[in-house]
C-alpha cells in the first residue's frame, strides 16, 4: 500500500520508534505499549461512513491486539479517509478507502455491504477487507516469534509484503515501511474514544474495574490469561470447545476468573479460579441491594464447591465479564448474565 508522504508531519518531534539492527528493524514493546495499553474502547474522530465498519471489522477480528483505533489510525495513513477516485488512487496502483492493489483486494475482499458487487471503491468492502487482512497478519506475526511488536509487524506486512517480514525477520529497514508504522502506532491515540465502560470513584473495587475495562472486546479463552495479560488457554473433557472444535488451544484471551485476577492484581493478589476467587473473599459478603462497582459476583450449580462463574458488578445493575468460548468481554445485565437461579452471592475483595 502506498503511504501519504503527507503525514509524515505529525511524527516531527516524536522519539524515533524503529530500532535498526542486523535482522531488521524493530520497533520496541515500550514504545508500542505507549501508544496503545488497552483493547477494546470506544472510536472517535472518524467519518460516519467508515465507524459502522470499522467496529464491525474490530468485532469480526478475535485477536486482542486489534482495536478500532488501530484500524482507523492505519485508514487515515493508507488514504485520509478518502472515498473519490480521483483522491483514492494512488501512483502505484493502490486504490479505494484502504489503498488496496486489485490483485491484493481479490484476496480479501467481500460484498459486506450486500449491493450485489465486491467492490474496493465501497467503504463498507474496503474497511471489512483491511481488517481481515490486519487481523491474519496479526497471528502471522504472532507467529513468527520476531523481536517487536505484533502490530508492528502486522502493519509493516501490511505496508510492505509479509514476504519482506519474513525475508527481514522483523520490519524492512524501508523509510516508508518504518514511517509508516510508526505514525500509525502514533495517531491511534487520537481515534479512540472513551471507554465503552465509564467508571467513576475511586478505591480498589472501582479501580479494578477501571483496568478491566480496558480488556472489553478481548476474547473468552477457557483457562487463559492470567495476572499479568491475556494468553492462550487449552480444553478439557468439555471446556475450550466451538462447534466441536478446540478453540481455546489457539485464542488468546481470558476466562471469567483470570479477568478477574487480572483486574485486581498486584494490590489484591486473588487465587485463580472463581471457586477459590470465592473462598478467598467471603468473608466480606454483599447484599445485592449493596453492590458497589468492582465487587465480585458468583453463580453456582449448588454450593460453594460447585461455583462456576465470576463477574464484576459494573453498576447500574450491569456486570462486567467473560462470558463464554466463542464471546468477548463485555458488558451485560445482572439479571441476564447467566441463569438467575445459578446466582450464588457476592463478595467485596
């Protein structure tokens, strides 16, 4: 894809990102992490015709390193959001919203908007197609074991040819693959809009769901995660399975108990699984008619010793959770997040 050489600008003062060495160029953790510490999260700043696609290619996209802000940062890099031909094609053949070229596109693309015609000139065909693209590049780079970070990889083989990638094992040493790269990692900042949980307050409980927060959009991984990030899970005799299929072994996510974990560590060191999550906290019950957010709710097949699931009370009568193989974090009703007669009580870490 061809970069607008136009935008180079908004780098001008920014600490160089990309770390050239004898494999390639790297562009470090820390300064990824510093542009993008969260998944999920709301989008702002982008035209409407491209929000309703952008979150929908977010959505379609299971891996956690994908963000409507990334997607729109690299959009604005790719062509400003531009639709016309005329502004939409560039010297070397990329064309449309994405910058696509056609025999690229040909891979990719798909009639989204359901017009009867695979177009990349459609925003709806384009954006859905980019993600689709980003989001293989992300488990090619995650893959591949190359020093850097995965988004980082992922653009640059965007950019440059995932051939280039692996001919470099890391990010070509190219001026417009490392600029490239780099702006985008530094504008995502400015698409992304608040947190599609707003948590106010303050204290361990309001805390804890402030970070978690942060994690809605990553996905259910039976077993995975655990304190510190989101990792792969593994299946059991029943657990980590999608329509028959293993898929927890290959996501990287959480579960119900280690968001939880995740969410209160370091300041409260909680167990790992919800039972123990249980054990560790009931000696601090709430009523339900008192729940503050943060406070963790449980639900049981009878007993203590049978507790299956926990979430986190997110106020107005919502909770915040991994729900299920094949779901996101997310948001949902207290009443609705699992049977109600599962309901078992609530605790105050």
């Amino acid at each position: 894809m061809k970069v607008l050489t136009g935008v180079a600008g908004a780098v001008i003062g920014l600490v160089t990102l990309a770390l050239l060495t004898v494999m390639g160029v790297v562009i470090s953790d820390d300064a990824a992490s510093a542009t993008e510490s969260t998944t999920g999260g709301g989008l702002r700043g982008v035209p409407t015709e491209f929000s309703k696609w952008i979150l929908k290619a977010d959505d379609a996209c299971k891996e956690p390193e994908m963000t409507p802000a990334l997607l729109a940062a690299q959009l604005w890099q790719e062509n400003g959001f531009k639709t016309t031909k005329k502004g939409s094609t560039s010297s070397a053949g990329a064309q449309g919203p994405a910058q696509f070229l056609p025999s690229t596109f040909a891979t990719w693309g798909r009639d989204d908007d359901s017009n009867g015609e695979t177009s990349l000139w459609d925003v709806g065909d384009a954006v859905m197609a980019q993600g689709r693209m980003m989001c293989s590049l992300l488990k090619d780079a995650k893959a591949s074991g190359y020093p850097g970070d995965v988004r980082s990889l992922a653009l640059a083989g965007y950019n440059a040819g995932w051939n280039k990638v692996v001919q470099y094992r890391g990010i070509p040493p190219y001026k417009e693959t490392t600029n490239y790269v780099q702006v985008i990692l530094s504008t995502m900042a400015r698409y992304r809009g608040p947190s599609l949980l707003q948590v106010s307050g303050a204290g361990a409980g309001a805390d804890a769901l402030r970070k978690a927060s942060g994690r809605i959009g990553t996905p259910y991984s039976w077993g995975g995660g655990g304190p510190t990030r989101p990792t792969k899970g593994f299946c059991d005799d029943t657990n980590g399975y999608l329509n028959g299929q293993c898929v927890a072994s290959s996501t990287v996510g959480f579960d119900c108990s280690s968001l939880v974990q995740y969410a209160y560590w370091p300041k409260t060191q909680l167990p790992r699984t919800a039972a123990a999550q249980y054990g560790a906290t009931s000696d601090h019950p709430v009523s339900r008619s008192a729940l503050k957010p943060g406070d963790l709710l449980f639900w049981s097949h009878g007993g203590s010793s049978r507790i299956y699931h926990v979430a986190m009370y997110a106020g107005d009568g919502n909770v915040l959770q991994a729900p299920r193989t094949g779901r996101n974090v997310g948001v949902a009703p207290l009443t609705s997040a699992m049977p109600e007669r599962d309901y078992y009580g609530a605790t105050r870490p």
